[in-house]
C-alpha cells in the first residue's frame, strides 16, 4: 500500500512538473527540430528520462529544472548529428510520383496487351484470369471458413 501512495505521488510530481515545463521544452525544441511531431516525441523522451533516472525525485526543484533542460539540449543536439547521417524526406515532396510507375504494373495491362506480349490469344488469358481468379477466391473463402470455425 505505501509502495502504491509513493508512487502516485512520482507520477503526481512528473506530471506536475510536465504542465509545468512542457509548454515552454516544446517551443524550444519546435524551433529547432523540422517536424512538429518529431518535437513532441523528444520532449515526451526527455520526460521519460527524467521518470527511468534514479535520482530524479531526490533533486530539488531547481535541480530537476535544470537537469529537464540539459537533457532536452541534449536531445536536440543528438537529433542534430543524427540527421547528418540518416537522411529524411518528407513525403509531400515525393507524394506526386510516388504512384507513378504502378500504371505499367501487370496490374493495369489489358487482356489484349497481356496477349501480345506472352505471344498469346486474348481469349486465352482472359480465360487463364478468370479461372485464376475465381480459384484464388475459393482458397479464400476456406482460409476465412477455417478462421471462423477454428
């Protein structure tokens, strides 16, 4: 019982100390850091930090402000080296062509223009498709009968 009243009064403090120094830990992360989702994560880690530090709790007031503040520094600067060496792209820049090659997917083709390039009949494939299909369509209605009864 007195292990349970601790540590709801940890987790009372952290979060105290969350509402306390969060706000201004995030301004000045999303000021250096490109990704506003990117910026929360970090300050939730430093908060995590601060949670797994052994010594946490016994600093005083001032002592855990500072130490909050370090680690988000920290933080930051490692965010730093490690996009000097992983780079990242955002994917509104790459989104219009990210689709574009699936057009000349097998996908896409014809019976006709599979035909002509397999040399064969477009009858043919479009016969081989549907049995292709409809075979593919009974596997799955077993799998999914087995799921259900299994």
């Amino acid at each position: 019982m007195q292990a349970n009243r601790q540590m709801t009064q940890v987790e009372q403090e952290m979060a105290l100390l969350y509402r306390k120094y969060a706000p201004s830990m995030l301004i000045y992360v999303r000021m250096r850091v490109p990704s506003p989702e990117d910026a929360e994560d970090l300050v939730v880690e430093v908060f995590m930090a601060a949670l797994e530090h052994a010594k946490f709790a016994e600093l005083s007031e001032k002592a855990k402000q500072l130490w909050l503040w370090r680690v988000t520094r920290n933080k930051v600067i490692d965010t730093y080296r490690r996009a000097k060496t992983r780079q990242s792209v955002i994917l509104d820049h790459v989104a219009e062509g990210l689709f574009e090659d699936e057009m000349f997917s097998p996908e896409y083709l014809s019976c006709r223009e599979i035909a002509t390039r397999l040399g064969k009949q477009e009858n043919v494939v479009r016969v081989t498709l549907s049995r292709s299909l409809n075979l593919l369509r009974k596997i799955y209605r077993r799998r999914k009968e087995e799921q259900e009864s299994g």
